[in-house]
C-alpha cells in the first residue's frame, strides 16, 4: 500500500505495511481457516484485508480443498436434429451436406 505525504519538497510517496503477522495472528488464521471460515470473515476478525489473508494462506501453502457441488446439476442429452437458426447454418451430413445445401441455395 502507498501512503502520499505531503514534504516541503512535494508530495512523496512510500510504501507502508498495514499488518505484520506475529505468530498468533498466524495461529488464529491457521484455526479460523480449518474451521471453514471465508478470507473475508478472518480479514475482519484480525483486522486486515481479504487480500492480506488470501496471500498469508498462500504463502503458508493452506488450500480450503474441493467443495462438494451445492446444486444437482441435470444433464441433458444432446437434441438429435438441430432445428433453427443452427439447423439451417449447419444441416446435417457434415462438409457434403454444406455443399449440398449451397447447390440448392443458389439454382
């Protein structure tokens, strides 16, 4: 982060560490972040950003793993003849059925 003072000079500007992480910090995030809470909720509790926590968990190499799908996705099968605006771009039989469908457009 850049902080911009005000010298007799100008304004200049240095770069300023909001937070530093002393080892509870770190324990505190280690614990909240295996108990399931989000980056943002643990930003608050220690009073940084979302941004800081996210890059601390990197650093320490914590990763939440793989969520289970909250949804029950349906999967449909695929419709065997297009119909509409694709039908009539694509029709069936591939290149030769392209080619067909030009001779016929253009007689």
């Amino acid at each position: 982060m850049a902080i911009r003072e005000a010298t007799t000079c100008g304004w200049q500007s240095r770069i300023v560490s909001p937070m530093s992480w002393d080892a509870k910090d770190v324990a505190l995030l280690k614990k909240l972040w295996s108990e399931g809470q989000s980056a943002a909720q643990i930003a608050h509790r220690l009073g940084c950003s979302r941004d800081a926590v996210c890059a601390k968990l990197i650093r320490l190499g914590l990763k939440r793993g793989h969520k289970p799908p909250t949804a029950k996705p349906r999967i449909r099968p695929i419709a065997e003849a297009k119909t509409g605006v694709l039908g009539r771009l694509c029709p069936p039989g591939g290149k030769e059925g392209v080619a067909q469908a030009r001779s016929e457009a253009t007689c």
